[in-house]
C-alpha cells in the first residue's frame, strides 16, 4: 500500500500492566522514524530456510539492515518457533527455539526435532509480549525486527 509505515513496538509493552506500551517516547520516536521513511527502517525477515533436518537449524536472512548491521540481544535469543506438521494431519505442533549464531544479515536459530511430522514454517515474536523491555533477539539501526510467520525453502 502507498504512503503506509509500520512502527514496531514489541520490545515496549509491558505484561504487568496493558497491551499499551507505558514508554510513550520511544514509541514516539519510532513513528518519527516511520513517517519520514513511509516505511518500515528496521530488519525485515525475507526468507527462512531449513538448513538441517535433524535437529532442524533454520537459517532466516533479513533485508532493511542498517550498514552497521545486525544486532543481536545474546541475553535474550528467544521468540522463535518452528511449526512442525504431520503427514495428512491438520493439526501442527510449535516448538522453540533459540538463535545460536549470526553473521551478516542472516541467523541461524536451532530448535529441538519435530516430535512427529516435518518442518514446515518459523514464527518469531508471535505472542503477546514477545520479549522484556527492548530485549527482542534482533535490532537494526537500534529497531527490532517486527513478528514474522515465514515458510521454510
């Protein structure tokens, strides 16, 4: 859509009180960010790939990288989950997973085997308070990548 931004908040909120983040500045600041780019400036997932099968490792490539690169919160490498299907069963099981390594503008997140099933697609950040206070796994540019549902190639 023409003349739309996005300004992701989800290392904002905080789970004690509502969904809306109490740090009005930093939300502020964002939509600043936002509006002059008329679109988002943070890290952007564009693809997601199974880079091991057993245990899965997927490695998900991300584009909108500032020329500083990529950061990553060692504290805090979670918010990922990788969806694991049955054969002819609709149902699908998440599992978790936690970012072992970068490089670039790809990581590389490792998760548990698939109890039953294959992977199918990773999810990051998709819960209601995906990460503490501005301790998401991935910046750019001092911006968290926002909640993403990728297939995997």
């Amino acid at each position: 859509m023409p003349n739309v931004f996005m300004a992701v908040a989800i290392d904002l909120g905080d789970p004690s009180s509502s969904a809306h983040p109490g740090d009005k500045q930093d939300v502020g600041a964002r939509l600043v960010l936002g509006a002059r780019a008329l679109g988002y400036s943070g890290p952007i997932a564009q693809n997601a790939t199974l880079s091991s099968a057993n245990p899965p490792v997927v490695s998900i490539t991300f584009g909108q990288v500032s020329p500083s690169g990529l950061q990553i919160n060692a504290a805090y490498p979670y918010g990922y989950q990788l969806q694991c299907k049955g054969d002819g069963d609709p149902k699908s099981l998440l599992i978790n997973g936690t970012l072992t390594s970068f490089s670039g503008s790809t990581i590389l997140v490792s998760f548990p085997s698939c109890p039953s099933g294959t992977p199918v697609s990773v999810y990051y950040a998709w819960l209601n308070y995906p990460c503490p206070f501005k301790m998401c796994s991935v910046y750019s540019g001092d911006l968290p990548a926002p909640p993403f549902h990728l297939p995997l190639r």
